[in-house]
C-alpha cells in the first residue's frame, strides 16, 4: 500500500467514525469543524508498530445541544453535609 493509498484509508475510517458519532447525538445537534489534519506523519509510533503509517485528524465543536445535554459539569463546591451526634 503507497502513502497516498494509506492517506486515504485513515481519512475514511476518521469519517466513518464521525458519521457514527453524529447519529449517537440528539436529531438537533451540529458540528463546527474546528480543526482538520488530513495526512500527518506517524514515522515513530511508539507502539512498535509499522513504520511509515500516516494519521488523520479531526476535531468539532458540538453545537445545538440544550445545557442539559452538555457535557461540562458545575462542580461540587464543598462535600454534602452530614448531620452529627454531639459529644458526650
């Protein structure tokens, strides 16, 4: 397999990938491409696996989703409180 043949396989198994994620999502979800790297090198892997292997890249922002559905979280400021037995 040439380069240009492995470019193209990493491309579309990133695409694939998308797609399944986009119909994991409520119907009123979009996404906002926010960065693309469609051949980067991966001549050094360091899982001791083949030389010469390219990488594909995606990232996107998830846009249309209530606050509900979001997944940052406010976080706990201080742990519950807990009733206690007075000393005796």
């Amino acid at each position: 397999m040439d380069r240009s043949d492995r470019i193209a396989e990493a491309n579309t198994r990133v695409d694939d990938y998308i797609a399944r994620a986009i119909k994991a999502l409520p119907s009123q979800a979009t996404l906002k491409l926010t960065l693309q790297e469609l051949h980067g090198d991966c001549s050094d892997p360091t899982d001791n696996g083949p030389k010469n292997r390219v990488v594909a890249n995606r990232s996107y922002e998830v846009l249309g989703l209530a606050q509900q559905h979001s997944a940052t979280r406010t976080p706990q400021t201080s742990p519950p409180h807990r009733a206690s037995r007075p000393r005796q």
